[in-house]
C-alpha cells in the first residue's frame, strides 16, 4: 500500500505499521526539546502511535497525515512551535518529495519554532554515507534553501534506535533592541536600583529552576532603553530590589504577577503598585472565547512581533548563561515596556469648570 503526503499528487511514501512510539520521542522529552508548553504538530504521523504518545504525557500535540482512513487529514491552518518529522525522510524516495513534504511542514512552524527531523537511516539520503551526520545536516539544510531559515544543526540525543536528530529552526523572532547589562555584584546592583527610583515603571521579570522548590535565578528589570540581568544566585542581599518593588511611586509591569510575587516573597519582597499585562490583555479581549494570553501570543497579537521560547526551560543555574539565554531573559523585559503604552487605563476625563460673564 502506498500513500501520498496531500491530495495534490506529493511524492508517495510507504506506509508505515509501527506499534509503538518512536524511542527518540522519550529522549527528546528527557532532554527538554519537548515540552508541555509548545504546540507541536506530528507532521506525517500515520495512524497517530507518536501523537498518542504525546497526548497521553498531557503534551499539547495534533496530528497531520494525509491518507483519509487514518482519522488526521484536515490539515491544521495554525502555526506551531515544533514541528515533528519523524522517520518520515527516508520513506520519501526522491530528493523532490524530501523538499516538497519539508516546506510543506515548515509552512505550519511559526518564526522562531522549529522542525524536527529525526532520522534511523538518513545514509539512504546522501549522496556520501561517509561524510557523516555532518553530510546529514547538510542535507537537511539543502531542503530549506526555498524557506526562512535561522539555523540548522544537529542535537545531540542518543536514543536506542540510533536517530540523528536536525532542528531547522524558523527566522522572524524579534531580537533584542536596548543594551542588556549583566549583574552579579552587590555594588552595581544597588547603583542600577539608584538609578531606576527615579523612573515612573520598571518592567519585571524572573527566571527559576524548573524542579520544585522553585530557586530564584535570575531577576531581570527594564526601562526604555535599557534592560538589566540581576543574578540571584550570586547575591546574599537583594536589599536594592527589595526597596524599588515596595516603592510605591514606581509602577511594575508584569507579565502574570503573581509568579514573581511568590518568587520574590520567598526572599521577604512585596511588590507594590503592580501592572499586570496578563490582566489587561484579558481585560481587552474578555469578549474573545479561547483567546491565548501568554506573553509570546500577547506580543504576536498586539505589537506583531514573534519571541522565541526556547529557552523558556534551559537551566538558569548555569554559570555563565548562554548569550541566548541573555538575550531570552532581556526581551521579556524589553516587550513589557512596549506592551505598557498599549494597555494602559485611559486617563479619566477632567472635570472642566464653565464662566459666564
């Protein structure tokens, strides 16, 4: 039996009988690359074994495979965070159909997502088995000369079925704009805290470890212009931080408060005159059913620009951060001092007195 990846006549590929779940699929989880968080499409996903997999770990995942019994042949208008072309590659016989299926998918990552190929017997696929899985990635690569490309390479995930596993990740995502400083000393905390008691807001955001108890990691603050990267882990004192949050004169921007007033309650730091962008985002569209307001899809919505998440669960205990870590932890600050004029409260009107003569 054979079947095609879409009724308009794709490249046909064998169909698949797998029983059980890609092994790579639990590395990929072990290793964060998987996430709960994301949106994930399983691009060619046969009668759903994978995808079933995912829904049963509680993973938001939907299906796409285009033979009409199998139960997925609507194809899904939205765009994705991960894309999923799982030991797909391979049963695809012609160079042609290779690159037809991946711009078909890559069509459904949104900028700054990612599509995943995973691959047993990516050899069958290049012209030089010999070069490797470098040759791999390079052939990978190729397909995507048509696309919008940011980066492509290599993960290393071992799994007990040998996969070689390329991340092709999609451009657009917005890049930082203000200088982002890094902290990690008491005395260049409390000048930077000096500086923004005379500021009418400061944006607010916090990186954690992931496991419960949650440990304070990083502490980001903003103003236009400039953004700051506090480390936690280095400072026994966060007196500075303390006296800017329980300012009442300072307005604190904040994506969902109530995460970093537990975060930094745990440290005995109230946070006084808060502006939630959660709440007012809800606010704005309370008419609209099902409507996201996590950051990334209020920024989307409201300023038209994409944040990348995939840092969203790297470790922040490590020393140093990564520079993409940096620059993940800086925007979240940058974008809520963009959002704040757009949420904003309307002033209420003045009350004007009449004369007469």
């Amino acid at each position: 039996m054979s079947n095609t990846l879409s009724p308009d006549n794709e490249p046909q590929r064998r169909v698949r009988n797998r029983t059980e779940a890609a092994p790579i699929l639990q590395r990929l989880v072990e290793t964060l690359h998987l996430h709960p968080k994301q949106e994930i499409l399983c691009f060619g996903c046969g009668r759903g074994i994978d995808l079933n997999w995912l829904k049963r770990r509680k993973f938001n995942a939907t299906g796409y495979d285009p033979h009409v019994p199998y139960g997925f042949s609507e194809w899904p208008e939205q765009q994705f965070d991960m894309v999923l072309m799982i030991y797909l590659m391979t049963r695809l016989k012609t160079d042609d159909g290779r690159r037809q299926a991946f711009e078909k998918a890559f069509n459904n990552v949104r900028p700054g997502g990612t599509l995943l190929i995973a691959s047993r017997h990516w050899n069958k696929c290049v012209d030089d088995p010999s070069q490797g899985p470098e040759g791999a990635r390079s052939y990978f690569a190729s397909l995507a000369s048509n696309c919008d490309v940011r980066e492509v390479r290599l993960l290393e995930v071992d799994s007990e079925d040998n996969a070689l596993v390329v991340a092709i990740r999609r451009a657009g995502i917005y890049e930082p704009r203000f200088p982002i400083t890094w902290i990690d000393t008491y005395e260049e905390m409390a000048r930077v805290c000096s500086k923004i008691a005379s500021e009418p807001m400061v944006a607010l955001d916090v990186e954690t470890t992931l496991e419960e108890p949650r440990k304070l990691c990083t502490i980001q603050l903003g103003i236009k212009g400039f953004s700051w990267i506090i480390d936690a882990l280095a400072m026994d004192d966060l007196a500075p931080v303390k006296a800017i949050m329980e300012n009442d004169q300072i307005e604190k921007v904040i994506h969902n408060a109530f995460f970093e007033e537990q975060m930094l309650g745990k440290h005995g730091i109230k946070i006084h005159n808060v502006f939630d962008t959660l709440h007012w985002s809800r606010r704005k569209h309370k008419k609209s059913v099902g409507l996201s307001h996590k950051l990334g899809d209020v920024c989307e919505r409201e300023l038209g620009i994409y944040l990348d998440k995939t840092n969203q669960t790297s470790d922040w205990t490590l020393r140093p951060l990564a520079p993409d870590q940096i620059q993940y932890a800086a925007i979240d600050v940058e974008v809520l001092v963009d959002l704040y004029p757009i949420f904003i409260p309307p002033r209420e009107p003045e009350i004007l007195e009449l004369f007469t003569d």
